[in-house]
C-alpha cells in the first residue's frame, strides 16, 4: 500500500461525523478533541474539524460530466479491491444509504473500467468509492 494520505474535512459538528464514518463506514477512532476527531479511514488519517460556518447539509456547488454522470467537485475518496468495493456497495445499500451516483461500472472495457459510487456525509463532503477490475490500470491512459 501507497503512504497513507492525511486530509482534514470541514464538518458541521461531531456526533454526526461520528455516526457516518465511525458507525456507517466501520472506521476507528483516532485521537479527538472537542472540535475535531481523526478517523482511520481505510488506512488513511482523516480528520473532521468543526466549522462554525458549515451547516448540516452543504454539498458542492459545481459538477462536471464524467462518462455522462453530474460528478460533484470537490471530492475525495479510496480505491478498494474489486470484492471490497461490492461488499461495501451491498452493505451501505442495505442500510438505505441515499447515492449521488448510484453504485456501478464507468468505462466498461476500456482501459479505466472501474466500479464507482458516489454520495454526501451529513455535512455535504462528497465522497467517491472506487475499485478497478484492473488495479495496474489505475494510471493507465
């Protein structure tokens, strides 16, 4: 695995970026003070920091069209194994989770064919999960 990547993320208060990435996603809890909590998120370190200003739902303004999809920007996410990516996609299914694109496959035999799925913490940061049939690909052009 690549180094973990480090990325704080403005959240609109702790008890609900608890509740996504700690009870919906299965990600373990770091360090923590009263304004922010680190979460081991798939190897990565993520932080939550409060954000006066952000209110319970803000997500981004602009898209652009990506294989015909409205892909919001910013956004951020991981590349899972392909089995990892579908049992995730099944799980967060089950338990009612609202996509902003809906799981599936985006460039079916090409070269970057991946599985993707994207949707919205409770503060409105867009998360993409991704996995790649082919994982030497990733970069592939």
């Amino acid at each position: 695995m690549p180094a973990p990547f480090h990325l704080a993320i403005p959240v609109h208060d702790l008890p609900s970026a608890r509740e996504f990435y700690g009870a919906l996603f299965g990600c373990s809890e770091g360090r923590s003070d009263r304004e922010w909590v680190d979460f081991d998120f798939f190897g990565h370190q993520l932080v939550a920091h409060v954000d006066p200003s952000r209110q319970a739902f803000q997500p981004p303004a602009h898209t652009n069209k990506v294989d015909g999809k409205d892909v919001p920007v910013p956004h951020f996410g991981v590349v899972l194994d392909w089995a990892a990516w579908h049992a995730l996609a099944d799980r967060l299914k089950k338990a009612g989770v609202t996509f902003v694109i809906e799981p599936g496959i985006r460039f079916a035999g090409e070269v970057g064919e991946q599985a993707t799925f994207f949707l919205y913490d409770r503060s409105g940061n867009a998360l993409e999960f991704k996995a790649f049939r082919d994982p030497s690909r990733l970069f592939a052009k």
